[in-house]
C-alpha cells in the first residue's frame, strides 16, 4: 500500500506543481508532452546554495523558441544580483512569462546558459532547482480539500502550528477563523470558492512555507480589489526581502522599487534599469508609465498601445 501511494502521490505532486505554475489546463497536457525531453544528466548533482545568502541568478544570451521556426526569445542577457528583485514588464506575448518558465526549466533553451550562482541549470536535478524556487502564480489552483492542506502543501509534513504562522503572515489568518470550519473548510471546484486576492494570499502562505532562495511571482492581470492588492503587495515586499526575486508585472505601480527593471518587447529587452533611471531615459517605459498614471491603464499587456519599436 504505501509502496503504491508514494510513486502515485509523487506524479500527483508533479502534476500539480505544472498545473499550479501555469494555471492553466489547456497548455498543461501539451506542456507535460514536450516536458518529456527534459532529463537530468547522468550523475547530475544536486543545486548547491549558499545557506546565508540567496544565489544569484544569470541569463546569458538566451535564445528560445516552443516551436521550430518562431523564435521567442533574443539574446535575451540580464543577471538578478544575489537577494535583490528584478521586474520584468511589456506587453502581452513579448516573452515575460517565458522566462520564468524556463527559469523553472519547464522547457530547455536552445542556446546561451540560465546558471544559478554558477551552476548552469542543465548540469543540476531538476527536483533541487525546483526545489529552491517558489512561485506565486497570477490564478493559483486550489485543491479540492481543506484550506489548510492546500497551505501545507508548500511543505510535505507542515505541523498545524506552522500553517497558522504563515497564515497569519500572509494575511489570511483572520479570513479563515472567519469560515464555519476554520482551516478544516473545503475549498477549491467543489469547496468554498476564494476571491483572486485570498487564492494569491494561500499561495503566498505556501510559498512561505516552503522558504525557498528564489521566488517567481506573477502578478495577476486583472485588478484585486484595492485592499487585496495593498495586503499582496506588503506582503510581497515582506517575502521578496532578501530573496533572489524575479516579478512578472502587469502594474507598474507595484514595480517602482525593482533593485531593476527590464523591458522587454517582441522577445528582445529594449531597455534596463531602476524606475527613476528609465523614467529619466524617457523611453518606452517612461510611456507606459505616464499611461497608467494618467489613462488609468490597469494593464499594459492588453492595452494594445505598442512600446517604441
Ligand atoms: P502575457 O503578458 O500575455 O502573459 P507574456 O509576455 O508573458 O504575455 P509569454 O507567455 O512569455 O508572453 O509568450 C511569449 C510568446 O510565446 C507568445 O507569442 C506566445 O504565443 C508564445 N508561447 C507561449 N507559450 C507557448 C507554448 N507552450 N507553445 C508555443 N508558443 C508559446
């Protein structure tokens, strides 16, 4: 029996970690397809982190394409300094979500080289990356079960002590006393439905509990209500601190203190740098910001305005 459930429940877990990261079932199956091609190299050693300090994360001339003869990705090269955050903003289909995927190795690059504090990501297991990395996705999936499994799933073996800590650190600790059933409420398609702002809260409160060196967050598309996003974003900062950071950003409101900022465009960064430094370049970025401050643009990728060319 138990020989049984750990092969089935670790398939489960993968499966979930893919369908939680993309949030969405119709690139799931086709993604778990070419997901084939990913191995790890005979002997591969496990990623080796610094344990006081969060690793640095560099690509280097990446070029990618999901498909023969579409390229997506062009010489794409930046490095996220150890514990610091870098944004990644531009408009929809330019390549933002690409990189965290392949930062997560769902996919290999074709050429040029992803390393994490030296490591290239090929050379290491897969489960120790995945392991080092957490995501916050735009719509996280929920288990259909209570919500405190679907918080400790971030960490095989939590104590209920330890998911009410991050609970309360994200936020959510008081949202959930409030339920008839406390943290033993059903949640998910069949359970209690949750608002955008309390599914991100959850999956904050898993990320937190898994406590990894690196963290993806991608920023959901469409608006929380304005208290939602003030708890995301403190709460953010709060777990962004000190991690190696990587935010996928729709806001760019939510951006401005990014230790650095790139934009990118049809696959290519087109410009870098801090907030006050491309504001200052008067560039793309400077006018997508004065959109959004002034047009009320909630989201760049859909607001079919182009950036500079
Ligand atoms: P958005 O802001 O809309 O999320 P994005 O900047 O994150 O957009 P990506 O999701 O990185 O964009 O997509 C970049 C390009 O890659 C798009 O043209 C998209 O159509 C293509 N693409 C994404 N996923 C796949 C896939 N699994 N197979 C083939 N092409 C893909």
């Amino acid at each position: 029996m138990i020989q049984l459930y750990i092969p089935l429940n670790f398939l489960g877990v993968l499966y979930r970690e893919i369908k939680q990261s993309l949030a969405d079932m119709e690139k799931l199956f086709s993604l778990m397809d070419q997901n084939k091609e990913i191995a790890d190299k005979d002997n591969a050693p496990a990623l080796k982190l610094d344990p006081h300090r969060s690793p640095e994360v560099r690509f280097q001339m990446v070029n990618f394409n999901y498909e023969e003869n579409r390229q997506i990705l062009f010489d794409v090269d930046f490095t996220i300094a150890a514990g610091t955050t870098t944004a990644v903003v531009g408009h929809s289909g330019s390549g933002k979500s690409t990189l965290s995927r392949l930062l997560f190795r769902f996919y290999d690059i074709r050429s040029g080289q992803i390393a994490i504090d030296g490591q290239n990501i090929m050379d290491v297991t897969q489960h120790s990356l995945r392991q080092a990395i957490g995501i916050v996705p735009q719509d996280t999936v929920l288990f259909n079960d209570t919500i405190a499994y679907n918080i400790a799933y971030g960490k095989p073996g939590a104590t209920q002590e330890e998911v009410i800590a991050v609970a309360k650190a994200a936020y959510i600790h008081e949202f959930i006393e409030s339920l008839p059933e406390g943290y033993e409420t059903m949640v998910g398609e069949r359970g209690l439905k949750l608002s955008g702002g309390e599914k991100q809260r959850v999956a904050i409160a898993r990320t937190l509990l898994k406590n990894p060196s690196m963290l993806i967050f991608d920023e959901a598309t469409s608006a929380l209500d304005s208290k939602s996003e003030q708890l995301i974003q403190a709460q953010l900062k709060q777990i962004a601190k000190s991690r190696t950071s990587l935010v996928i950003a729709h806001r760019l409101s939510t951006i401005v203190d990014a230790a650095q900022i790139l934009v990118m465009d049809k696959g290519r960064i087109i410009e870098r740098g801090t907030h006050q430094e491309l504001i200052a370049a008067a560039g793309a970025y400077a006018q997508m910001w004065e959109r959004q401050q002034h047009g009320g643009v909630q989201d760049e990728a859909e607001s079919g305005i182009g950036l500079a060319q």
